[in-house]
C-alpha cells in the first residue's frame, strides 16, 4: 500500500523555494486552491485497523508525512496534537516529514516529546543561501533525535559549513520540476557533496530536476528520468 499519510492538505508559500509548489501545480489540474488548508479523510490513518484488529499500516513501515502541506502549519495547529498522539502511540512505525517552518517547532511540540520521538525524523528544507542562514542555526539547535537536511529544489550555490556535523544524519540534494524549473547546476550538487564528505555526512542527489547544467550545457530532462539521471552520476556519498 502507499505508506503516505496527508493529513491535512494546502499551504502557503513562503520562501523562494515555494514559487513552482508541486502541490499547486497538481491542485491547478482539478480545480483546487492550494492556498485552501483542510482536514483530509485521512487524518486518521496511522491508527485505522483491518477488521482482525491489526494495524493497516504495518509495524516497521517508514510514513511519509504531510508531504502536500508543512507540517508545521499555522492553520493546522488545532489538528496537529492529535498527529502527535498518533506518532507516539504507532512507535512501531518511522514517520518522516518535512518543513520550512522550522522556526514554529518548539512552539507546538507535544508535552512528552522531550529530545524527540525516536520514531520521527523532521527534516528541514533550504533552497538558498538566505534560507540556510536562516533556518539552520534553529534546526540544529532544534529537540529532534533524527534531523535530515533536503536542499531542493536547489536554486543556488550553499555553504553549509558553518553548521554542518555529525548532527544531520543526511544531506539530500535535488533540482526542481515541473514546465517553469529553475536550473539546477550540478557543480552546486558536486560542491555540496565535498562539504559533506569533508564532515562525513551521508548525501544523496535524489533528483537532477526538469533542467540541468553541466559543463556549460544546458539538459532539458523528462520527469521519468530526474531521478535515474541522478543515480547515474554515481556521486552519493556513505
């Protein structure tokens, strides 16, 4: 079965990385205002059970979370304790989400979450340099026992070694998508992976995104293959 769970669906955008939201661009399809925060039909599910009384998601199942709002919302804190309670009591599962609204966290964790729950990563978004200067001084001083930094879409050379540690357990990298991307240039992509090798962070390029420079050319690359062609590069590291 798919092992995502939305929550709640919609957002704002708020960053320059926002500018081409896949979930606007799937939402504009259907005639949907993304802008537009709602409680989804599956808010529930983490906790839903077949009719033997197990769990219908798995033990041991990766959830991957709010992946067409933020987490952190504004509007969605009057549903978020009750995400919490369902992450504390499906210990046995690994939920996995992502932010840009870093700077919201310590106002809306739960009561119990001490250092972090054990079974949730929260990984925070960075699209530039501005933004790396903003939300990573906050995110690595952040109570999170599992923290995973995703420079995507990729919009600009990043320096990241004024933070960078042993405390991200990974750096993934990918262009952006979609028929108004942004190159993406793979010496930034090369650059990044040396700033983590040199701190012996694990990188992963996930995805070249819709357009590529390389060597001064330009590659115009189909969606089907943004994620082969990354692989192909051969550069991930650990």
């Amino acid at each position: 079965m798919n092992n995502g769970w939305n929550p709640w669906h919609g957002c704002h955008k708020i960053s320059a990385g926002c500018a081409h939201c896949y979930v606007y661009r799937i939402d504009s399809r259907h005639g949907k205002d993304s802008s537009e925060v709602t409680l989804t039909s599956a808010y529930d599910l983490p906790t839903r059970r077949k009719r033997d009384g197990s769990y219908l998601i798995a033990p041991g199942t990766t959830v991957y979370t709010c992946f067409s709002s933020d987490f952190l919302l504004e509007e969605a804190d009057p549903w978020r304790p009750g995400a919490w309670e369902m992450m504390h009591e499906r210990n046995d599962l690994h939920f996995f989400l992502t932010t840009k609204r870093i700077d919201r966290l310590e106002k809306v964790l739960p009561m119990d979450w001490g250092q972090g729950y054990e079974n949730v990563t929260i990984c925070c978004t960075i699209e530039n340099q501005d933004r790396a200067n903003y939300r990573l001084p906050i995110y690595r001083e952040a109570p999170v026992r599992h923290k995973q930094l995703l420079l995507e879409p990729l919009l600009g050379p990043i320096d990241l070694t004024p933070w960078l540690g042993p405390w991200a357990e990974e750096v993934g990298v990918g262009g952006e998508s979609g028929p108004h991307a942004r190159p993406c240039h793979f010496e930034w992509v090369v650059d990044l992976r040396r700033q983590c090798v040199e701190c012996d962070v694990r990188f992963r390029f996930h995805q070249t995104g819709a357009l590529l420079e390389k060597e001064g050319r330009l590659y115009r690359i189909p969606r089907p293959l943004q994620h082969i062609q990354a692989r192909k590069a051969g550069i991930d590291y650990k």
